[in-house]
C-alpha cells in the first residue's frame, strides 16, 4: 500500500513535470492524480497481458504517466471553469 503511494505520487509529479504550463494543483491532488494514472496504468497492463493491476511494470508505467498528465488537465479545465464562475 505504501509503495502504491510512493508510485502514485512519483506518476504524479512526473505528470506535472511532462505538462506544460503552471499548474495550481496542491500535493494531495497531485497525489490522487497520480493514484489514479497508476491505477489506469495497471488496468491497461492487465488488460494487454503485461502484467498484475498493482505490479510495477514498463508499459503501465508509461500508460500511468500518460493518463496522470490527461488527468491533470482535465483537473485543470475544470478548476480554472469553477474560478470563472466564482469570480
């Protein structure tokens, strides 16, 4: 559990890194984001036969950190849409 953790907040901060621009998102989303890039890795590695959901692999890695950076900007349209609208 913790080294899904870990995994999903390396993902993430990769993810803001690949992402160009500034973005306002805090550790806590960066964290879940990155969880749910991992867990959208695995899935599509499970899927292709390449691995386990939670085994640590090149391909869901690299599908994790893809879906992380997507996740980010979706994150990121949806934030800046609710700021738009409160001011």
């Amino acid at each position: 559990m913790i080294g899904f953790i870990v995994a999903g907040l390396v993902i993430g901060a990769l993810a803001r890194l690949i992402k160009p621009g500034k973005q306002n998102l805090g550790l806590i989303a960066t964290l879940l984001l990155g969880l749910a890039g991992s867990v959208i890795g695995g899935v599509v590695a499970n899927l292709l036969g390449t691995g386990d959901i939670f085994e640590l692999n090149v391909l869901g890695f690299i599908v994790a950190v893809v879906a992380a950076v997507l996740l980010i900007g979706v994150a990121e349209t949806l934030a800046g849409r609710s700021r738009s609208r409160t001011h």
